[in-house]
C-alpha cells in the first residue's frame, strides 16, 4: 500500500523561514501543517479561477 504523504524537501532562504516559522506559531500551526494550509487555499484560489485540476487515480 502507498504512504498517502508525500515527503518533499523545500530549500528556502532561513530569515524568510524564521519568520514564516513565527506566522505558523501565530496560528496555532507547526510549519509544516501552515505550508499544507497555504499549498490547499493556493490550489483551490487556482481551481475557482481555471477550474479543477486534472490527477491520476494512482497518484492520490
């Protein structure tokens, strides 16, 4: 069975880190769940304006 996370290395200047880090704290978010929070609103602005994006049933 495939794992349904997808591990992903993001390389990122650190001071912009930091503070994205503290963006997160502020939220009640660790970084990772605030990077899945901007990537599903990120998807979703683009959906609205283009439509659903098309995935392979093997992928998910």
């Amino acid at each position: 069975m495939k794992d349904k996370l997808l591990r992903y290395t993001l390389r990122v200047d650190r001071l912009l880190f930091q503070k994205f880090r503290y963006v997160a704290e502020f939220e009640g978010r660790s970084a990772n769940k605030e990077i899945e929070q901007f990537l599903k609103r990120h998807v979703a602005d683009f959906e609205q304006a283009h439509g659903e994006i098309p995935t392979k049933a093997d992928d998910r």
